[in-house]
C-alpha cells in the first residue's frame, strides 16, 4: 500500500469494525436471546427499521455515485485526489459510515435484533478511532485548508454547521 493513503492495514475497513460485531451480536441472540417489546410498537419497530434501511441503501449508493462521478475511490486504502463536498458529502462528511450505520440499526430494528444496537454502539466508537480520525488527519495534510474549510462547514456525522 502507498504512504498516501488515510488506512494503511487490511482491516481498517468498514466490513471489519461493523461487520465483526454485527456477526457477533447475531452469533449472541441465538445463545443470550433477547427481543425488544412486542406488542402495538412491533409495527412502528419494524417500519423504523425498513425506513433506515432505505436510507441506509441510499446515502450509500449516492455517496458511491458521488466519488465515482470525480473519479475518486470508496476504499481508504487508495489515495484520493480531490475532497468532495457535494450531493451527500455536503450534508455528512461520512456518508458512507452513516448509511452503513443506519443499514444495520434499520436490520436490528427490523428484524429484532437488540444486540446488533448494542454493538453499534462500541462499533462506532471504534469506527471514530480507526477509521474517521486516520482519514482525518489524511485529508487535512493533504488539501489542509482546502479540508478546514469543508470541515468548517459539514458535520462529521450529519448536518451542516
């Protein structure tokens, strides 16, 4: 790999720091089951999580649209060549991380899997540490105020500022 690039490792990688724990808390609710309520909220649950889902699916494919229409890679382990600052990456600085986040909550939620949403939690911790702050520094090395600027105006999350 390049030196240019915000992940240097083979599991800095959003499959590995969501998608271990997500295996994890399935693997958990066929030994220590647990569900949320039933009852009326089941409906309004699984309409929650079928709304994230779709929302999930969607910042995902516009922010894969995104970097494709300026030619730039989805994988942090290439180097990027331009920030991009329009469609969703002018609403989320990770919309990616943010679809994929609301893919799998809208999953927990949908089909009654707590401990996927409790190990979101540690999940995104993790994802701030290994993967946000990494391609942070990254970025702002490379276009520096170019970078400071759009972080001036874009959340990290989601919103602008």
């Amino acid at each position: 790999m390049s030196n240019d690039v915000a992940h240097k490792s083979w599991w800095q990688i959003f499959e590995v720091v969501f998608g271990i724990p997500f295996l994890v808390a399935i693997a958990l609710q066929f030994v220590l089951s647990i569900s949320f309520p039933h009852g009326l909220i089941t409906p309004v649950r699984v309409l929650a999580g079928v709304i994230l889902i779709v929302g999930g699916v969607s910042l995902v494919v516009l922010a894969r649209r995104e970097l494709a229409r300026y030619g730039q890679p989805t994988d942090p382990g290439r180097p990027t060549s331009k920030i991009i600052s329009t469609g969703v990456f002018s609403i989320s600085r990770n919309p990616l991380y943010l679809g994929g986040v609301c893919l799998l909550a809208g999953i927990s939620l949908a089909f009654n899997l707590p401990w996927g949403l409790i190990l979101l939690i540690p999940s995104m911790i993790a994802c701030q540490y290994i993967l946000i702050a990494p391609e942070e520094r990254y970025l702002a090395a490379k276009f520096d105020e170019e970078y400071r600027m759009y972080t001036a105006t874009v959340h990290r999350w989601i919103g602008r500022k």
